[in-house]
C-alpha cells in the first residue's frame, strides 16, 4: 500500500475533452473521496459516516447509469443529455449531490490549505467553513446539526496531513513539499471539474450545483 494521494486518482488526471468530463475516471477519483472520509486514520470518524454514504450512494447512481448505456455516457455532460432524453434523472440528481459533497470537500480542504499555520488546531474551522460555502444551503435543521457534529469530530491538522503522507504498510513517507504539490493539484483539478460541471447543470437548466 502506498500513501493516500499516491494510491487514489487525483482529479488532475481526470481526462477533460471538448466532450466533457471522462465518467470513469471521474468515478475512479470521487472514489478516492469516499475512502478519505472511510479511513480510520484520515477522516473516517463516525459522525463523518452520512458523508461518505451520501459519497458512495449517489457514485453508485452514476455508475449504474453509465453501466447500462456506456456509450452515451462516455463523460458526464454526455450521461446527462442521454438520461434526459430517456425522461429519467436519477442519475443526473445523484451527480448533482455528488458534485456538491465533492464541492464541500474541496472547499474544506483549500481552507486548510490557505492557514497552513494552524497545525497545532483541529480542522473543525476548515471544514465548518467549508459547509458554510457548500451543502449548508441545501439541508434541513437535522442534517445541519449532523454535519455539526462532524465538524466536531475533525482531526487535528497536524496530525491528518501526517496521516495523509504515510504508507499504512510502515515505507517511507511522503516528503511534506510533495505532499503539498499533489494536494494543491488534485484540489485544483476537483475544483475546475466542480464548476465545469455547475455551469453545465445551470446552462442546461438541470438545477443549481451550489
């Protein structure tokens, strides 16, 4: 096994074409979310538990979509025309929420990444931020206090990058420099895929991404 970045698809290696955003690997790398949330030692707490379900179900969704027609569906803005036109959306509101799960994880972890001072504190402000930009606007008081109690939850910043740079199997550690160059990539390849695809939603009228 290797260290989380090196074993995960980054969104910076998502092919993007004239025809939209690659689906599979575009799946392939939202995968690579789920398991930060599932980690024991990433972000894989309890109370992050609805997160990485609401991840995984809604991949699911995409997934299945893209199995039953894989030649329509070839990138996501081509999975979207081709279910519309069989008057069904079950996917594209899966990607919908999946986008903004993915939005809210980009943004928390570009907070992080703009207060690298703040090693000695939790990520709890990172992320409650990060909500504060992303889901919060779409949940109900219930879901709100879940997610609050998550943000609880969150690691120290220290100790999750520290996480994020080791290999599981005992090798050598990710240098901090690297550690720091992979993430800014795949959190500028998320991004970029995030607001390509909310632009889509909106112009084609199939709902408000954030």
């Amino acid at each position: 096994m290797a260290p989380f970045l090196e074993r995960v698809k980054s969104f910076a290696d998502v092919p993007i074409t004239d025809a939209g955003v690659d689906t599979v690997a575009f799946l392939d790398a939202s995968e690579g979310v789920v398991e930060l949330f599932s980690h024991k030692d990433l972000l894989g707490v309890t109370a992050f538990a609805p997160v990485k379900n609401d991840l995984a179900g809604n991949i699911a969704k995409v997934r299945a979509r893209y199995d039953a027609a894989p030649t329509q569906s070839a990138t996501l803005e081509q999975l979207i025309i081709n279910e519309k036109s069989e008057k069904k959306q079950t996917a594209t509101e899966g990607l919908m929420w999946l986008l903004r799960g993915l939005y809210f994880t980009c943004k928390s972890l570009q907070n992080s990444q703009a207060n690298k001072d703040a090693n000695n504190n939790d990520l709890s402000a990172a992320f409650s931020s990060g909500y504060e930009q992303s889901l919060k606007q779409f949940h109900g008081f219930i879901v709100k206090g879940i997610f609050a109690v998550a943000m609880k939850a969150c690691p120290y910043r220290s100790v999750f990058y520290a996480k994020l740079a080791a290999d599981p199997d005992g090798g050598s550690s990710v240098q901090e420099d690297k550690l720091d160059e992979e993430l800014e990539k795949w959190l500028a390849g998320l991004d970029t895929i995030v607001k390509r695809m909310a632009a889509f939603y909106e112009k084609g009228g199939y709902g408000k991404v954030f």
